[in-house]
C-alpha cells in the first residue's frame, strides 16, 4: 500500500540516517545496482574496500543521491524486492516509536512495472563484505 508521492530522492533522503545504521546484505543491494547500471565498475570498488557496514552503506547512499531521482528509484525498487535480506526488523515494542524499514519502504508510490521481479538478483557478489 502507497502512502506517499514523495520523489525518490527525497524519500531516500528522508530515511537516509536509518538506512545507513540498519540496511544489511549490502551485497545483494550493490550487486543489483551494479547489474542495472546505477553503479559502475570503480564505485563497487570503491565501495567494497569501505572497512565497514556503515561506511559502506554510506557511499552506497552517497553514491545514488549524488546520481539523483532515476539512481534512487532503483535503489528503492532493489530494497523493496530484497528487504527480507536486506532490512532490518526492529524488535516489537509496543511503548517504543521505533524506525520500522519495512513500513518505509511499503510506503513508496512504485510504478508498476511487468519486468521488475525479473530484473533484480538473488545473488550476492562474490567478494566478502565483511
């Protein structure tokens, strides 16, 4: 279910703070941003010789804001068809206001777009990002 017609930049931007802390699997969102053309060769490089998670996902944001509304529709199409692997799920506390990824994502108006599950890989690159 929609709940916003924010553009993509802007609803990345919005959550930027939260993906950098939570997102995982960052492999799989790279690869996929490799594999649609979002990323280049010397970025992914770039990007796997970060030390760690936060640094990494960091750049990966970084990277697509800087691309603009185009970069970020994808890397919102990538979380929302990977999010089991690639977002966290906070823990359920009723008397807490926790940040919730998945209800984030859920909240973007996507284009609907035959060839979307079909385009994004179940892989994950073949070197470590640990």
């Amino acid at each position: 279910m929609a709940c916003t017609e924010q553009s993509a930049l802007d609803f990345v931007r919005s959550a930027r703070l939260h993906l950098v802390r939570e997102l995982k699997n960052l492999s799989v969102i790279l690869e996929n941003l490799y594999q649609q053309g979002v990323l280049g060769d010397e970025e992914v490089s770039k990007i796997q010789a970060e030390r760690d998670d936060y640094d990494k996902s960091r750049k990966i944001l970084d990277s697509v804001t800087r691309k603009g509304e185009a970069a970020c529709y994808e890397l919102l199409r990538i979380i929302e068809m990977t999010r089991k692997r690639t977002l966290e799920r906070p823990p359920f506390h009723p008397e807490t206001k926790m940040f919730d990824l998945h209800h984030w994502i859920s909240c973007f108006s996507f284009k609907e777009d035959k060839q979307m599950d079909a385009n994004y890989l179940q892989g994950i690159l073949k070197q470590n990002f640990d």
